[in-house]
C-alpha cells in the first residue's frame, strides 16, 4: 500500500477553524513550510468571505516565515506557543493580535500529554523519507527533533507528512527518538555521556493515521550568521580565559564539562571563539540547537561529539553535513527537545550553559525575551532548562546596544526569566562577574565592574541612592527604571539624570 499522496492546498483545506495543529521542527530547522503557507492562504480567503477563521499553533520551538510569519500576517493564529523569534509574528504579538504563550521548552510535550494545551487535531511533520512496515509507517525527521513524536502520538485527526526532497534520505539514523513515560510512571533516562543513543531512529505510527504525503523541495529558512566582531570575539576570550582558570582551580574537572550554547549570531561567535582557543581541552556538546560554529570545530576535531534538538546552520553547512554524512553519522545526534532540554541529564553529564542576556540588573537577575520589559523580542526557549540545571550557569551579553544608547547592566533588570538563584558568572566584553559566594550587594559591584566604562558611574550613582534605602538588596524604586524611562523619552540611557526621579 502506497501512502495517500496529497497537494499541501488538499491538506490545507482540512483544517477548519478553531482547529490545533501541532508541527515538526526547532527553530526553523525541519518545521513544515508548505502546509502552513496553504493554511495561511484559506486564512486570508476565508476572511475576504466574512467568515471566520484561526487556529492554535503547537511548534517544538520557532518556525520560519512560511509558518509564523505567513499565519500571523493572515490573522490566522488565535494561540501559539512556546518560543520565537519571527519578526512578522512578534509585531502582531506586541500589538497584542495573538495570545502568545512562552514555555519553557523541556516541559512543553508533557503539558501536551497532560492536556493542560487542550486537544490537538492535526500533525504536520515534515520527514526526509517514509516507510510502510507492515501496519506500521516510520517517519524519519529532517533536521530538528522538537516535538514530533508527541504531535504524531496526540493527533487525533490525523497526521500530515512533508516529504521533503532537499533534506537528503544519507541522513536516516542522525535522531534519536524518544518519548518520556507519564507520570507516576517515568523511567531514569539512561543518557550519561552526550553520545548516548537511547531511542529509535524514526517515529513509528500506525499507517491509518497518515492522512497524507506531500512532495516537495523546499529549502530550510535558515538565517544566516554576522561575523564575529571585536565584542563577540572578546567575549569568547573572556569565556575560555574563565573557563580555563576554574579547570586549572579544581572548580571545573579536568576533563571539561560539555557545553551548551544559545541559539543567535552571538552565541555562535562565542563559541566558535571558544574553540579557538589552544588551551581549552576538545570537549563535548549537549545543547539544543547546533549552530555553524560548532559544525565546523567537529571538522577540526574539537567538538568530539554533539546532542542537540536541531541542526539550527545555514543551509550550505546543512548541506555539508548531507554531503559527509559518513563522518557525521556518529558524532551527531538529534532529539526530541524534551530530552535534549532535560533537567535531569544535564544536571547529571554536567553541562556548562552559556546563554544570551538581553540585559542583567546589578543583582544577577537576567531578562531574555522583552525590551524594556513589555516588548516581546523572542521566547525564553530552552535557556531556563540549562541555567537552573547546569554545573557552571553564564549569561553573556556586549555591554551596549543601539551604538552605546543601551547598557545591558542596568539597576534592576525590566523584566526578569532568570533569577539570580541560578546564575554563576555575567561575562561581557570587559571582563567576568563571577557571581558564586557573594551576597547582592557584593553581586552589584562586580556586576558594574563588567558594564561599559560610560555607565559605570552612572550605575554606582543609582547604587550609593539605593543604599539610603537599606534592605538586604538595595533598592530606590522611584529610580529603578530611570534609564529605561529616559531611553524611551530620549532614546538614550546615558542622558538619564536620577535626581529627576527623587522630586
């Protein structure tokens, strides 16, 4: 029995309003492309007719412009969840047009099977090749794991699949699936080394439940990266140079830690500066998305071995991998996000987390999704999953933005993801804070010392004001946000002027 082959229009036109639809993919990487845009474009004709139409959006992290952006841009996404960087989708998100809901993403195929995001009606996955065996079909997944199986598993309408010809069938085998059990009943998740391999290469599904097969050939909307620059380049110094010491210390073992890395330009500069540097051991990776960088120091030899939920790279590194895929089979290994952003196994391997920080207060604590506290810039994605777990948690960030009309260490940060419970070291192109041992106000100091030589009087001001006031963590509230306020009236914090803020 041949799959029902089907045209992305045809699947489309089965999803009605009101409906849920759960996606393949991490980051852009493996999302689905021409389904969504179909579903858009009944959106919009559906709207031009006076009628009704919306659906909820289930991804295993951000998608891309034929996803995020073309729905939200039709008005067709009433609820989406959990992380994204979609520019298109974050407009509509801050003009408050789609109730958004950010997750962390280790939890969200749990709260799935638990029901706590209600039913879910349809799958769409795309897949690099599928299999009848006996009744059973196999799908195996493009280039992220997200979270697929559980979509494939809850779909009660059924499951669409892309078969996706760009994405090479050579890569067969690079996953890892695996589902977590349902409580009370979950089983130790045998993973002890970033290698590991615990689960099947495919997803298995009954043959019934594959409504359709679509062929197409479509690109990954992979971005590219900006080159290092002389800040991203400084901070990864400063990372090794950190690194380094607490290994040559006793903090660290010998052997080194593995890392993990944020997804962006930034991050992948960081690393890839990391690899650099001669006097860091070769060292393991188990993060969730796998950036170039990192690809091209497993060519060198650095990176011995990689977990990750995506192969979050341009689409030319995309297709090198393909290409050396007898090279690559065994060094990298996708999975579902549930497991690459598992408290548990990180906390046993021992990861080093090493996250972006749109700004950091002088007491640690860390905001990553809003500018100034209300507009949402991206999801908090899977960064609390290592911050809180990690053996050594770090946070960088350049120390200005907008040309130095933004310090990222600011007097109390305007929104808050990560508590400073959970964070070790806030390292910027001026130095480390090495934030373990030390009280809030000892955290304030070395926090100033690492901002940018134009602010750090200004935040010393804020700091001796907030000292009259007392407390255990000092704080003048009718100041606070004084150099966000003056950032939004003037467009620069450096004009801030804190005794206007005392009348």
């Amino acid at each position: 029995m041949e799959f029902n082959k089907i045209t992305a229009a045809e699947a489309a036109a089965l999803v009605e309003n009101g409906h849920t639809i759960g996606l393949s993919g991490f980051t852009p990487a493996g999302a689905p492309k021409c389904t969504p845009a179909e579903i858009a474009k009944k959106a919009e004709a559906e709207h031009a007719a006076g009628r009704p139409f919306k659906v909820s959006v289930i991804t295993g992290a951000s998608t891309g412009q034929s996803c995020d952006g073309a729905l939200s841009n039709a008005q067709a996404i009433d609820y989406r969840t959990p992380y994204t960087t979609n520019g298109d989708f974050r407009k509509h998100v801050n003009q408050n047009e789609i109730n958004y809901q950010d997750l962390n993403l280790s939890n969200l195929a749990t709260q799935m099977r638990q029901g706590y995001l209600g039913e879910l009606d349809w799958g769409i996955i795309e897949a690099c090749a599928i299999e009848r065996v006996g009744s059973k079909a196999h799908i195996y997944l493009t280039a992220a794991g997200g979270i697929s199986p559980t979509v494939c598993r809850l779909a009660k309408r059924g499951i669409i699949v892309e078969l996706n010809a760009f994405h090479s069938p050579e890569s067969k085998g690079i996953h890892d699936v695996y589902e977590i059990e349902d409580h009370p009943f979950r089983t130790p998740i045998m993973i002890t080394k970033a290698s590991d391999r615990i689960g099947k290469p495919y997803i298995e599904v009954d043959v019934d439940r594959i409504v359709g097969v679509i062929e197409c050939n479509i690109p990954d909307e992979a971005r590219g990266f900006k080159d290092a620059d002389a800040v991203t380049t400084q901070i990864g110094q400063n990372v090794a140079d950190f690194l380094l010491a607490n290994m040559h210390s006793g903090l660290i073992p010998k052997s080194f830690l593995n890392l993990q890395s944020g997804v962006g330009s930034g991050a992948n500069a960081v690393l890839g500066a990391l690899g650099q540097c001669p006097e860091v051991p070769n060292f393991n990776i188990y993060t969730e998305v796998l950036q170039d960088a990192p690809v091209q120091l497993m060519r060198d030899g650095r990176v011995l071995s990689a977990s990750a939920c995506s192969l979050t790279v341009t689409n030319e590194c995309l297709g090198g991998i393909y290409r050396d895929m007898d090279f690559f089979r065994d060094k990298i290994v996708l999975r579902p996000s549930e497991i690459s952003n598992c408290p548990e196994v990180i906390a046993r391997i021992g990861v080093c987390s090493l996250n972006t920080a749109i700004e950091c207060d002088i007491y640690g604590h860390v905001n990553s999704t809003k500018i100034c506290g209300t507009k949402m810039m991206n999801g908090l994605g899977g960064s609390a999953d290592f911050t809180n777990n990690a053996y050594l948690s770090i946070f960088t960030c350049g120390s200005t933005t907008k040309g130095g009309a933004i310090s990222s260490i600011v007097p109390f940060a305007s929104h808050i993801d990560h508590t400073n419970h959970f964070i070790d070291a806030v390292i910027t192109e001026y130095g480390v804070a090495d934030l373990r041992r030390k009280s809030d106000m000892q955290k304030a100091q070395e926090l100033i010392r690492v901002a940018h030589p134009d602010y750090r009087p200004l935040l010393q001001d804020y700091l001796r004001l907030a000292q009259k006031h007392g407390g255990q963590t000092h704080h003048c509230l009718s100041a606070a946000f004084a150099m966000h306020d003056t950032f939004q009236r003037t467009g620069d914090m450096r004009n801030t002027n804190l005794a206007e803020y005392l009348k």
